[in-house]
C-alpha cells in the first residue's frame, strides 16, 4: 500500500487519500483483531448482539410506520 505524492499536490489531499486506502482495505481492522486472540464464542456473541440491535431497529420503525 503506498500513496504517491505528485509535484503539484497538498500534502493534506495525499493523507486524505492516503486514509482513505487504509479504510478501504481495513488495515486497522485486522490489526485489532490480530492484536489479541479473539475466541469463536465471542465472534457469535458480538453478531448476536449486532443482529439484535437491527431486529430492535427494523421493528421499532415498522411500529412507527403504521
């Protein structure tokens, strides 16, 4: 992963892009997850909860619709 900077170019704009490669490709993602050992039981617990949180969200909005 690299970010050339042209002659003409803010440095600023060459971060932003910069930044946004390592969103893109999530480096910083990985990195916390390969920091600790995260076990399988804690991965499902964390997508149980996530899902619960969208289940709360799509049924309060559809409550709210009627």
């Amino acid at each position: 992963m690299a970010v050339i900077v042209h002659a003409n170019e803010n440095i600023d704009s060459a971060l932003k892009r910069l930044h946004r490669e390592v969103l893109r490709e999530r480096i910083l993602e990985t990195f916390r997850n390969r920091t600790y050992r995260i076990k399988k039981a804690d991965l499902k617990i964390q997508k149980r909860r996530e899902w619960a949180k969208m289940k709360r969200r799509r049924r309060t909005a559809a409550r709210r619709a009627k």
